[in-house]
C-alpha cells in the first residue's frame, strides 16, 4: 500500500511539473498593412485565436517605442472553442504632417507564460475628402542576417552565369581626390547607410556609416567583408549564408584601415570595390520614428550612375 502511495504521489508531482512547464497556446494572424481612412475608424490590426482546451486569460498592451510608454491595456478571455478575434487599432497620436511616422509595439501575453510581440508603423499619409488626416499601418519588419552591398551595377546583370545574388559592386577611381559617398544598401531593398572612400594622395581609405546605428534595437552589423581588386575577374565572391565556421575570401583590406594605390594596387586606380556586410535591421528604424529610404534601383538617376561607373571600368573580359 505504502508503494501505490509512493508511485500516485511521484505521478502527481510529475504532472504538476508538466503542467507548470507547459505554456498556454496562442495563434496570432497579422494584417501587415492598412488604411485608417479618417483618425475616428479603427480596424483590425491582428486576430487571436485560443489553441488550448481550457480558457485563457490574454492581455494585450500597446506601447509607444518613441515615448516608451503604454498607451491602451486590453484584458479579454479566450475559451477553446471562440472563433478568431479581431483586435482593433486605431490612430494613437496625430502626427503633425505627411510623411510623419509613430512606432508601437503591442505585447501579448497570458498567466500561463505565452508571449508574442508585434511591431507597427503608422504613418500620416494623406487627406479625406473632409480634409481629415488619414494614415497608413505599416507591419515594422525585422531584417536578420540580411546582406548589405554598396551602390553599383549587380554581378548578376553584368555575368548572369556568375551568381544568382543580388550582391553589387562598385567601380572605383581613384585618380580623384577627396571623398567619394555612395548608397549602402540592405537586402537589395533600402537605402540603410553610407560607404565612404577617402582618397588623399597615394593612401585610401573605406568607412561605412549605417543609419541610425548604435541607437536601441536599430542597424547592428554582425559581419564586415570590404574586397578591393584590380579587375573584375580577380573578384571572389563571399558567401551569400554567413555561418560561423565559414571564412570570407582572402582580402588584405579592411575598413577604416589605409592603404598605398601604389603598393596595394600596383598603381591602378580603376579598380572594382565590394562591400559585403551582414546586417540586422528593421523597416522602420526603432525608436526613431521614421524609415529607411526604398532602394528604387532603376530610377533614372541610379541607372545614369551605374552606366556612368560602367564607362570608366576597365574591359570586363
């Protein structure tokens, strides 16, 4: 008898640490965009729907990432068998102008340890037809492990057979003094900083600038790969999956570290320049209120630009 005691009390205790270890089960469906017509409507931002057999209770904030404040609480229960709900979001805070942008983030939790965040933009978009101020909701994608390449034409467009990346590189001349600006651009998508090349005399010198970088959960580069060549057929491609294990090309450049046209290079000055850096960010920058320029790559000043870069390369083949 003392033994049936023995095992029910283990079974019981084992099933209490089950039960305190399992998490409550949610399914969150987002809408990644939009329209709030007039600043009075309020529209379905995501729904919820209870994936356990028991109910739940779920609270829901709404935070300002730029105020760093909540500004809505919202408590519901959820049983097993409710369809999804819908929670609705509306215009927050007014925004003075168009183009203006407010990020917030709503955090969902329950008693039972389940924890989901969203992340939104909204921005001021335009006027109704009673001159009212509408806006427009916008999901505030996270780009992780996104590669990030300085302005210029794509391998892939020059020698199609060569990769299938959208990596650009950028045709340098280093004849001319001063400094040289050009777009860094993440995931062939945003502009999301600056590469610098600093010529003064004989020494050279690459820097980048991110955007917002240092700044909270804004631009964080895990990765640095700067190639200077010759030609363009001494290019060696990194990987397009950074791992840890993988090792990048042989490169004796690095960024922010000088180097001799005429020792480095041999004297040439028409060489071909490849940024590849690994980067982390989101759309819209965290918590600054505002957004990463679209990388519109065949406007026509872009387009001008890449042909101009092409005319003073040497021959290809």
């Amino acid at each position: 008898m003392k033994r049936l005691l023995a095992i029910l009390l283990t079974l019981s205790l084992a099933a209490a640490m089950i039960s305190a270890l399992a998490k409550d089960s949610l399914s969150i469906d987002v809408v990644k965009e939009f329209d709030f017509g007039s600043p009075h409507v309020e529209m379905d931002v995501f729904t919820i729907t209870n994936k356990n057999p028991y109910a739940v209770n779920v609270t829901i904030t709404v935070f300002d990432e730029a105020e760093k404040k909540n500004l809505q609480i919202i408590h519901l229960t959820l049983n097993p068998s409710d369809a999804p709900l819908p929670i609705k979001a509306r215009v927050y805070k007014p925004l003075t102008k168009e183009g203006d942008i407010n990020l917030y983030r709503y955090i969902i939790t329950t008693p039972g340890g389940y924890k989901n965040e969203q992340f939104y933009a909204q921005k001021r978009t335009g006027v109704n037809l009673y001159n009212e101020p509408t806006y427009t909701q916008y999901i505030n994608s996270r780009y992780k492990n996104n590669t990030a390449t300085s302005f210029g034409p794509h391998f892939r467009d020059v020698t199609p057979g060569l990769t299938k990346l959208w990596y650009m590189f950028t045709p340098l001349n280093l004849s001319v003094q001063g400094r040289q600006t050009y777009e860094l651009v993440g995931s062939n998508m945003y502009v999301i900083g600056e590469v610098y090349v600093d010529v003064y005399g004989d020494t050279v010198t690459v820097t980048y600038h991110n955007y917002y970088d240092g700044k909270g959960g804004n631009t964080n580069t895990r990765q640095e790969f700067l190639g200077i060549y010759n030609s363009y057929k001494d290019v060696q491609l990194p990987n397009d999956v950074p791992v840890k294990s993988y090792v990048n090309p042989p490169t004796k450049f690095n960024f922010g570290v000088p180097f001799s046209i005429q020792y480095d290079l041999g004297g040439d000055t028409n060489v071909i320049m490849l940024v590849r850096n690994v980067v982390d960010y989101w759309r819209f920058p965290r918590p600054e209120n505002t957004e990463f320029r679209r990388f519109w790559e065949n406007n026509a000043e872009r387009k001008a630009l890449r042909e101009s870069m092409l005319s003073f390369m040497d021959p290809i083949y």
